[in-house]
C-alpha cells in the first residue's frame, strides 16, 4: 500500500496561497540581493580580468538570467489561447 498523498493533493486543506512566494525564496533572494549590492566592483573587476573566453562565457550566463527565454511552441499556443479567451471574455 502506497503511503503519503498523491500528486498535487495536499494534506493541508488551506495550503499556502497560489502565487504566493515561500519564505526560504523570499529570504534567499534578498540574501543574494544583499551580496550582489554590497560586492558589485568586486564582481565588475574580477570578470574585467578573465580571459576573453571565460569573460564571454560568464556574461552569457548573466544573460540568461536577466533576458527572458524565448517561448517554445507549446508554450506560445497556450499564451494564444488564453489572450483569446480573455479578449472574449471583456469583450462582448
């Protein structure tokens, strides 16, 4: 006999509210925040001494985390259905 609930049923009826963010994310991100912010010429002088390539690779990665991704196909049917539907829904 399986034991533990199954997916997406939690056992804790009232659960933490969708879209509401977790505390350890909160707090974490504002660590990060906090290190970035007190640290930042550091940050600027080291990747100013890396080697071209290694110095190429570092800002890609940056990139990545502050340019959004492009959509993959699946996901850009579903943005389309649901501005469909929500343009049918306000426009009558």
């Amino acid at each position: 006999m399986a034991r533990g609930s199954q997916n997406g049923i939690s056992n804790n009826p009232n659960g933490r509210k969708a879209g509401s963010n977790q505390k350890l994310s909160l707090s974490l991100r504002s660590t990060i925040i906090d290190e970035v912010n007190n640290n930042f010429n550091d940050y600027i002088t080291k990747l100013k001494s890396l080697q071209d390539k290694d110095y190429v690779r570092c800002m890609t990665e940056l990139i990545k985390l502050v340019v959004p991704r492009p959509l993959n196909e699946e996901e850009s049917n579903a943005m389309n259905i649901n501005s469909e539907f929500i343009k049918r829904l306000f426009d009558k």
